[in-house]
C-alpha cells in the first residue's frame, strides 16, 4: 500500500510541475507584454509632446503597419514553442 501512496505523490506531483510551468511562462509574459506596452506608450507621449506639443496624429496607414508588425511579432513568438 504504501508503494502505492508513494507513486501516486509522484504523479500528483509531476502533474503539478507540468501545470506549474504553464502558469509562470503565462504570468511572465503578461508581466513583459505589460512592461513593454507601457514603455511604448510613454515614448509615443514623450515624442509627441517634444515634437508637436499635444496628441500624436496617428494616421490608418501607420495604425495598419503598427497592426501588421504586432501580429508578425505576435506570431513569431508562438513559433518559438514549436522547437524541439
């Protein structure tokens, strides 16, 4: 019996490390995703204050490209889990 209660902790606990990892990659990567928005942000304000004095004037076309980079960058960093 008691075999069983040891291989039966294992396996809980290898089922926690495998949940475990999923939790920190998702959390560091909201946690980066967060700094990095913000960072960009405050460079857009710093930039446009300095160059215009007031909002920045985003046209369609520079919002397309910044959409089109984003899920470019978006993807390339999914692809990064289909490494062996």
């Amino acid at each position: 019996m008691k075999r069983v209660d040891n291989r039966l902790n294992h396996e809980i606990a290898s089922m926690e490390d495998r949940e475990d990892w999923q939790m920190r990659v998702l959390v560091t990567g909201g946690l980066i995703g967060a700094c990095v928005g913000l960072l960009t942000s405050w460079l857009l304000v710093r930039t446009s204050r300095e160059v215009r004095g007031g909002p920045p004037a985003i046209s369609t076309g520079d919002a397309i490209k910044v959409g089109v980079t984003t899920i470019g960058l978006v993807r390339a960093i999914a692809a990064l889990g289909d490494r062996r």
